[in-house]
C-alpha cells in the first residue's frame, strides 16, 4: 500500500502544470482518462488536437469552454464533447474553488505532444499553424479576452 501512495505522489508532481494539475486515472490502448484540476483564475492554453478527441464532464466548480467558435459558461454536470482538430480551452472563472473535470480521450494517439497550442498565458505557444498568439476565433472573439467580466451572462 505504501508503494502504491508513493507513486501516486511521484506521478501528481510529474503531471504538475502552471494552471493546475492532473492526474491519470486510466490509461489504455484504446483510451485515457484524466481527473484535470484547474485553479482559481487559471485557464489552459487555447489548443488542438491532431490525433484525439476528448469528452468532459465538469465536476466542481464553474468555468467558460471554448470550442471553435462557441463559448459556454459550464458548471457540475455540463458535458462537452471537443471533436479532433477542434481548437478549445477552458478557464476557471472563480476565485476561490478549484474547477475538476473528467476528460476521455479517444483516439489513435494519446502523446501529450499532440497539442498544437495557439495562446498560451504561460509562453508555451506553439508548434502554431494558426500564428500563435494573434488567434483570432472564427467569430471575431480573440482568445485572450475570455476572461471578460461581460461573460458573467453566458
């Protein structure tokens, strides 16, 4: 049982993020899931991927989603479905609560390369096919403007 905890811990450092952190709950040729943890006023960058689509379920907290072009505030219980090659994100809105949910992944590759990061608050743009941090979505919203207080509506 010791072993065990001890590479739980081992593996929540190593899956550390500057937005938070996750944790792999299942792991398989044919998917992965994850438990994601986002902190308070934290977001992740806005990206894609080439080889994967991915379904979450929000668990605790609420927060904005972006894929594609729509934006939707999400709370426990909202689920998204993010196609391949969708570009999308998803920021915690709150100041206090963490915002958890979990992702499946389903796909022929599950490599955490397989992101194509288009803005990222913690300079880790890139490989960008779009020009990196000029994103602009497809609706005319650019992507660094999701934190907005006019979005308390949505």
């Amino acid at each position: 049982m010791e072993e065990l905890e001890r590479f739980r811990i081992t593996n929540m450092e190593e899956n550390k993020r500057p937005w938070g952190e996750y944790e792999v709950l299942l792991d398989e040729p044919y998917t992965r899931v994850k438990e994601i943890r986002v902190n308070p006023k934290a977001r992740l960058s806005l990206q894609s991927h080439d080889h994967r689509e991915e379904h979450w379920a929000i668990v605790q907290g609420i927060g904005i989603v972006v894929v594609d072009n729509i934006i939707k505030k999400v709370h426990p219980g909202d689920y998204i479905f993010i196609p391949k090659k969708s570009i999308h994100r998803i920021e915690n809105i709150d100041d206090k609560t963490v915002l958890k949910f979990i992702e499946v992944q389903l796909g022929d590759s599950f490599d955490e390369n397989d992101i194509i990061r288009y803005q990222d608050d913690y300079n880790r743009v890139g490989p960008s096919k779009e020009g990196g941090a000029g994103f602009i979505l497809s609706d005319g919203v650019d992507p660094r403007k999701l934190s907005d207080p006019s979005l308390e509506g949505i």
